[in-house]
C-alpha cells in the first residue's frame, strides 16, 4: 500500500523517546494519524552531541544491515546525505578487520553494506528528516511522562500525564495511540500493573559489561588497509575492543572512536595510560599498536549494563489496546553484538505491517509478532554466546553445548572460508535465519572440519588477518583522497591528458637521446685509440 492511499486511523499518537526507534516510529505513525507528539524528556539539541538521555552516545554504534535497509526505506536518500556529512560506507566483510573466537575473519567482497558514524549524528540528521518529511509531528522537549489516561471502560489507553520542567506543571495529552521507545528505564510494566492490568514478566542474562571510550586523531599508516576493527575474547577472557571513523570534526580532522569492553566486572579504566593498558591486553595487540601513538582528543566515558532482558509482553493475557513498545523498553541485549539499533528498526517495521491492516486489536497483533520476528532470534543469538560464560546467570537453554560447538566451529571456518564467513554475517545482520547456518554447503564443512577432512589454506588466521590486493577497499580510497598526487592535481586542473601515443613518442625520444649519448662516446673512444 502507497503512503498516500493508506487510512487514517485516528487523529493523534504519542510517541514516549525522542532517540533513534523514537523517531522511526513517529515516522511511520505520521502515516496514519493526523498528528504526532514524540516527548523527549532532554532539552531541545543544538546539533549532534550526545544526550543525557541516551547514556550509550558517547560510545561505539553500528546499524546493521538489515536497520540500514530499514531506515533507508523510511527516509529515501538518508545515507546519501549522510555520507556527505562525513559518514563512510563501508563493506562488512572487506574493509572490517574482526578477531573472534581465536581467528581472524576471512576478508573479501560481501555487499554487506554498514555505515560508519557517531551515534549523535544519526540520531541529528534522523530529527531533522522527521521534521522535513513530516509536518504533523510535533516535538515536546523537556517533558516526562508520569503515567497512562485510561477509557472509561479501562480497556484501551487514551492519554498520557506528562510534566513539563520548565515552567514546572503537569498536563494531559490524550491520544488514539501510545508508542514506548523510552529505553531500558521504561515503566510502562509498572504503570500496567498499578493500572490492574497483566505485569509482563522479564528474561534476564546478567553479563555486567562495561564501556570506556574516548576519540583519537588519526593516524597515517599507508600499510593499513582496515577501516574498522574489532577485537573480541573467546572464553575465558573478558576483554575486547573496538575502532572505527567516524565523521571529522569542526575543523575537519579526521576521528576513530575507540572503546574499551571488560565483561563481570574487567572494566576499563578512565584515565589513559589504564586505557593503553587494557587495549594491551586485549587477545591481539593491532589496536593497542594502532592508538599508542595517537593523539586523545576527548574526555573518557564510561557506561556500564547490567544484564540483556526481553519484556514478555506477549504472555500477558490481560493487557489494554492502543500501545506497543520497542527499542530496549521491549527488548535489549548485550551491546558488544551491536543489535539494539537494528531489532528496534525492526520493531517498527513490525508496527507498520500492523498498521497496515487496521487498529482492530493492534496491541495483540503487535506483541504476537514481536516475541518471534523481533526478540527470539536477536536473543538466541546473543546469550547463547554469553551462556560460553561460567559467570553468566540466567536461563540456559537445553541443547546449549551442541549449540556451543556448532557456532564455535563456523567461527573458525569463517577465518578461512569467505563464503562460510559472509553467510554468517548474513545472519548476524538479520537478512537470514540462523537455519542459514546448518545448509548442505555449511553443515558438511562443519563436519569436515571437525573430523580433520577439511583442508585449511596455508594462511595462519589465529595470527594475522587476510591483507586485501594493494589498492583496494574503502581504506585505499580513503588514502588516495587524503593524498592526491600533484602532477594528477596539475593535470586535472589544467585539462591535459596524456594519450599513449604521446607516451609513446616520449619513451621513443628517451631512446634516440641514449643512442646518440652512445654514439659519441664509441667515437671518443676510436679517437684516443688512434692517438
């Protein structure tokens, strides 16, 4: 169905988080009803710094591709423009340089596509798309929302309270529809519970991960071809890091964001020479070798998160219509996988496939759908690799060490076999199923590999990682720009091509030039002879 010829279904929604899932959602709300409200309880930004209400801002994101493809189709022409703003695009396979489970990933060309930016800029340039593309949302800065309207009938939500800081009041804002994309501080199950309503029960793994970042000016090295890298531990160790560009500076300086990870409690330091010491001691040494040189040119941040939950709105057997929750009010996970942009996309795009086909029991329909497309799969996916963990608490599944064996040996044959490591990104990246991993092609290598058929090339993967042909990939076009060769300069400038016929002459006239030279020195040569 086209945007333009879909049905309105009521006349105002509210939209509880101005982050990005926030603002997706406003976006796809502004689609069927006549306006929308997103309170955000952050003042109004003046550009794309981070927010105090978004605590993760400071660090490390990525968009997987499945978000990308998400966001792109709800605002054509975002990553465009982002790219002008310094964003780079980016190849998942090629241009990442990934060490995990004791390998480096195999490298070559997947289409895998990810960009490269600070989370703020995203988030900056998703706000003022909203606003450009859709005139009937309305922005509340300042607000917070204190608790739900009911019906008279008490079986369907029609407001919200909300309080306003400045000046300090509270008001009603009823609405048709409530979206919860408030974060892991949400208390939507509170309100629900206080309301008389089902309190949905949660699915917790506690992990006790912690987050140190700060930003480095680059570095030129013309050896290296990576953009991005990530360096992951295998169990037992707890200890990983991440680099990536993000967008220049004010004054046009090129930016990696480089963060620290420690898992129960092996947290990185604040403060620099404890920071260099925990890239140290990270299972390779690249990123260490890569930063101990470069210039910090921020303060520290930290951010610590306790445990992955699931919400499990879906068992609730007696829950009011006109809500739906996404983001990580509804689900969040361990953030070293990099999931929780990308399953809110799809959170959205779950409450746009539900919109399509009316209001009618719209909160049913929506958690339905959630507990399979949205939360399952992301959240087998990570704690299944949190359960590799001895200090992991939380439900095990059964089946867990098949589980365990099974992934760990993909993991190793993605450090030598490209098309093994592209298909598992394909489902790291939600554009397959984790059925994906046990086709023919998959399952026989596994087979193979365990029982010592398969035959391993000659590169050392738990050493170092595939180099690509000189010249290619995105860090190659990123040296070749920031170092143009002044003769091309000239000759661009200048309109002058060299044809091969004019190289030609010259390499033709560059001979005669030494004939002659070797011409006149026989005949020097005959003279003193003669003499």
């Amino acid at each position: 169905m086209s945007r333009d010829n879909r049905l309105t279904l009521g006349k105002h929604a509210v939209v509880v988080g101005g982050s990005v899932i926030g603002l997706m959602a406003a976006r796809v709300l502004a689609d069927y009803y006549e306006s929308v409200t997103v309170i955000e309880r952050d003042g109004r930004p003046e550009g794309p710094e981070p927010r105090r209400g978004s605590p993760q801002g400071w660090h490390t994101h990525v968009l997987l591709d499945k978000g990308r493809e998400i966001l792109a189709d709800l605002f054509p022409g975002i990553f465009p423009e982002l790219e002008e703003l310094g964003a780079l695009r980016a190849d998942s396979v090629s241009d990442l340089a990934w060490y995990h489970h004791g390998v480096w990933k195999a490298r070559g060309k997947a289409d895998l596509i990810f960009y490269l930016q600070s989370r703020p800029l995203l988030e900056w340039h998703v706000r003022n798309r909203v606003a450009q593309d859709c005139p009937s949302v309305k922005f509340e800065y300042g607000c917070d929302v204190q608790g739900l309207i009911l019906d008279s009938d008490r079986k369907r939500i029609k407001g919200v309270h909300i309080r306003r800081h400045k000046p300090l009041r509270t008001e009603e804002l009823m609405a048709d529809f409530v979206a919860d994309a408030s974060g892991r501080g949400s208390k939507f199950p509170r309100w629900l519970g206080d309301a008389g309503f089902d309190f949905p029960h949660e699915d917790q793994v506690k992990i006790n991960i912690g987050y140190t970042t700060c930003l480095y000016q680059q570095t030129e090295d013309p050896d290296r071809d990576w953009v991005a890298m990530m360096i992951y531990p295998r169990a037992p160790d707890r200890k990983l890091g991440y680099i990536y560009p993000i967008e220049p500076d004010a004054r046009g300086k090129q930016r990696w964001i480089v963060t620290m990870t420690g898992c129960f409690g092996d947290h990185a330091p604040m403060e620099h020479e404890g920071f260099l010491d925990h890239a140290r001691n990270l299972s390779r040494p690249d990123i260490y070798n890569t930063i101990r040189g470069a210039k910090p040119i921020s303060n520290y941040a930290a951010y610590k998160f306790p445990a992955s939950r699931r919400v499990r709105y879906e068992n609730c057997r007696n829950l009011p219509e006109g809500f739906a929750v996404m983001g990580d009010a509804l689900c969040s996970f361990n953030p070293i996988y990099g999931q929780g942009m990308s399953v809110g996309a799809m959170a959205v795009r779950n409450l746009q496939l539900c919109l399509e086909k009316g209001a009618k029991n719209i909160t049913r329909r929506y958690f339905r759908r959630a507990s399979w497309a949205v939360s399952l799969i992301p959240w087998f996916l990570a704690t299944s690799e949190d359960f590799r963990y001895r200090e992991a608490v939380g439900k095990r599944p059964f089946g867990l060490g098949i589980v365990h064996w099974y992934v760990g040996t993909v993991h190793k044959l993605s450090g030598q076999d490209v098309r093994v490591y592209a298909e598992f990104l394909k489902v790291l990246h939600f554009i397959s199923t984790p059925l994906a991993l046990f086709k023919p092609y998959f399952f026989l290598r596994v087979l193979a590999r365990t029982f010592g058929f398969y035959k391993q090339s000659a590169h050392n993967a738990e050493r170092e990682y595939v180099r690509l042909p000189a010249g290619t990939g995105l860090q190659a076009q990123i040296n070749r720009r920031s170092k143009p060769s002044v003769k091309r300069l000239s000759k661009k400038r200048l309109g002058i091509s060299v044809s091969k016929k004019k190289k030609t002459t010259k390499k033709a006239a560059r001979g005669r030039a030494a004939k002659k030279k070797t011409t006149a020195s026989r005949r020097k040569t005959k003279a003193a002879n003669r003499k």
